[in-house]
C-alpha cells in the first residue's frame, strides 16, 4: 500500500491538460460489446478503474490492443459469456462499481448477464434498482443469489417499452440505453440522464448503427436495430479534473492554465467557483485561473448564505461538491455544503477539521464551511483517503497546508486521477509516492 507524503505551501504554475472522462471510459468501454467489429477508442485515462474494465474484458476473450498511451482498440468477436459465472469473475468484478456497465451490452447481445453486487466508492448506498427494472421492463428476467451474491439476469429476447425511470441515474441511463438499441421495436426512456458522458454514449451508439432521437435531453427514444458495427470515438476531457484543478489554484494561490478543458461541456461548474469568488478566463477551450490572494465567497441576492448543492445535469455534479468544499476553507465568508445524493460522503471533513478548517457537519449530507480567509494556515497531518472525490479534496488541503501532511490509502485517487503525483510536481507541488 503506498501513501503520498506531501509538503504544502509550494504555488503551482504552468499548465496542465486533463485526462480523459471516467465516467465516460466506462461506459464507452463497456459498449464495445454491442459488436464484433473493431471498436477505436482515444484519449482513454491511464487508471486503476479503466484497467480493471479492461481486464475484465480481457479476460470475456475480448481482443485488447493498446495503439498508444490512450488509445485502444477492442474487438469482441469471441466472448467467451461462460466465464461470467466463474469466481474469478465474480471477484474481479466486484472490484469495480463500473462493472455493471457490463449487463445491458451483455443482455443485448448474448442474452444473459451476471453481476456481482458492485465494488467502488465507499460513500453511501448506491443501489442498481434503477437498472434492474429498466432491464426488466425491456424482457430480461431477473434473479439474485444471496449465497454467490449474484445478479443474474437472462432473456430470450430484449423488446422496446416506455418507461420513466425513477432517478435519472446516469449509470443506469447508460445501461438501458446499451440494451434497448439491440431490442426489438421501440424504446421510450423519460427521466434518463442527459450528461455529457451519456450525449457522447449517443453519438458513439448512432455512429455504430443505432437509431437514438432525443439526445442531450431526458426524453431519449430509440429504434431498435439487429446489428451494430464498429467505429471511433474519443472521450470528453474530464470535467472533475477540470473542477478539481481550479480548486487546487484557489487554495495554492496559484497561477494555473488548464489546457484543452472542454469548456463547452461544463455545464454551470465554472459558475459555481466563481461563486466562490475565484476569477476565471476563458481563452478558447483553455481556462486560466490567476493567482489570487484572497477570494469572497458571494451570497445570494437577499443576502442569505450561498448553498451549493448537488442536482441531475445540468445541474451541479456531486463529484465536485468534495472539492468546493475544501476550496471555500480559505475563502472570506460562509457556504453551506448540500450533499444530496450520498449520505457519507461529508465524513471526511474530521480531517479537514483537525488540520485547521472551520467545518460544521450538521448530518451526514450538510456541512458549514466558515472560511479562514488566509487568518491562518491548516497544518499538515496524517490522514486516509476514503473515496476517490475526498482523496483528491484532501490532497488539495495538504498542499495548501503548513507542514507535511501523509494521506494513505491513495489507491482510491488513484482509482480516478492518472499519475496525478507526477502532473502535479511539473507544476511545482511537492508530491512524494512512498510504498
């Protein structure tokens, strides 16, 4: 198990690019089942939760190629479907939350899939009813073994339904979607998801042959067809890097340009800290965030306390809530912290706390960050990273920190941020990976 052992206080500049989508990777990644064909995929991050996808597909007797650093080619012309009842399987699997990105390709096209309870983040309950009853409503018959803690899930033949699904879940968006393009007739999915990352599952899904309308809302139909062929597609930059780097200048007092941010995608996420009073420009597709001495968090125009929130897109994403969090301990003035989706993942603010923050956790989703205004600087400590978001949250406090501050358990930034040690000491952060 390593640790990151990290000196703070040191200010950053230069540039840096963000990695590829995650989120998306993984739900591109999964697709390539849908055909046997060649399946190109670029601007693929190098990280733990990509690999473990790419070795379960390795090892269903997909054909893997590395092309170059992010780029891979997959061609699912011999899956073996049998190897999905296997403990190995079910081992790996389990490894991986993104792993049930794997049931509705694998319904669509072999008629059966199994699941192990999925792995990941440990921030809450997560659960996967939302994609068992959009698979249930498309024909799959649906069955969980406690003993195996198996989702087995079979069809003789996926057929097109209306359904509103009951939270617009991205994942499960994702997955009925894989499954309803090769079912018979037509689909009508209310309430879906409308990301980014499920418009660029879209595009990629219609340029492989399937008939998909509706795209970039949350009324999705779909037509569906008897083959899909291969194609190429290249993933959105990362928009949780992107957040998350503007976030790490704020506290560093930093001069940063993040380059190739994929600004048309954003959403309202600049928005959002420039609420914290962080200045931001825009050059093109670059953003630049000026060193700034001191940033005023702004209040709502009756004066009341801002509240920022997560909410479905175009709402804010909750990924980025860890990280405004710990962006609005330096600030001037108060926010509260509303964590809606997720009832753990506020718990690491102790830590923050005990380095120095003013933090009230009013319950497991609410938090009052009272900001320190550079009055003073937290201080280094020991700490262990519980999630990937958190992780990177708290090694932002620690490289704003006075003092070396130790994060364990890095394995889960690493889970999402590629090499992030490495980027980072470029720009000038002191960044040490002890095993």
């Amino acid at each position: 198990m390593a640790v990151f052992e990290v000196l703070g206080g040191k200010t950053l500049s230069g540039s840096i690019e963000p990695q590829g989508a995650k989120n998306e990777a993984l739900q591109v990644i999964a697709a390539v089942l849908l055909t046997e064909d060649t399946v190109t995929i670029s601007n693929v991050p190098d990280i733990i939760d990509v690999r473990l996808l790419i070795e379960l597909l390795e090892n269903l007797n997909v054909k893997v190629e590395r092309k170059s650093a992010d780029t891979w080619a997959f061609t699912a012309g011999d899956v073996q479907v049998e190897y999905l009842k296997s403990p190995q399987f079910r081992q790996e699997s389990a490894r991986l939350r993104g792993s049930v990105m794997l049931a509705g390709p694998l319904l669509a096209r072999f008629r059966k899939a199994y699941l192990p309870k999925p792995g990941g983040d440990k921030i809450g309950r997560r659960r996967v009813d939302t994609h068992i009853i959009g698979l249930e409503r498309l024909g799959a018959s649906f069955r969980y073994d406690e003993p195996s803690g198996f989702f087995q899930l079979e069809t003789k033949g996926l057929k097109g339904t209306t359904m509103l699904l009951d939270e617009p879940s991205v994942t499960a968006t994702a997955n009925i979607l894989m499954a309803a393009v090769m079912a018979e007739g037509q689909t009508v999915m209310y309430n879906a998801a409308c990301e980014p990352y499920i418009q660029q599952l879209c595009h990629m899904l219609v340029r492989m042959g399937a008939n998909i309308s509706g795209i970039g809302s949350n009324l999705l139909t779909i037509q569906g067809v008897d083959k899909l062929q291969g194609t190429q597609h290249t993933l959105l930059p990362d928009m949780i890097e992107v957040g998350s780097f503007i976030g790490m200048a704020a506290m560093t007092q930093s001069n940063l340009t993040i380059k190739n941010a994929g600004v048309q995608h954003l959403g309202i996420i600049p928005e959002k800290f420039e609420q914290l009073g962080i200045h931001l420009q825009l050059s093109g597709d670059d953003i630049i965030v000026p060193a700034q001495e001191r940033y005023t968090i702004q209040r709502f125009l009756d004066g009341g306390v801002l509240s920022v929130y997560d909410h479905p897109w175009p709402g804010f994403t909750p990924d980025l809530l860890s990280i405004v969090l710990v962006t609005a301990i330096q600030a001037k003035g108060s926010v509260l912290i509303h964590q809606k989706m997720f009832e753990s993942r506020l718990f690491f603010v102790d830590k923050l706390i005990e380095m120095g923050a003013q933090i009230i956790l009013c319950d497991p989703h609410r938090a009052v960050v009272i900001g320190l205004d550079r009055q003073k600087p937290l201080r280094g400590i020991h700490m262990t990273s519980p999630d990937i978001r958190a992780g990177v949250a708290l090694l932002i406090a620690a490289m704003s920190a006075e003092g070396t501050s130790v994060i364990q358990n890095i394995e889960q930034i690493d889970r999402g941020y590629q090499s992030i040690d490495t980027r980072l000491n470029a720009l000038g952060a002191s960044i040490q990976r002890i095993s």
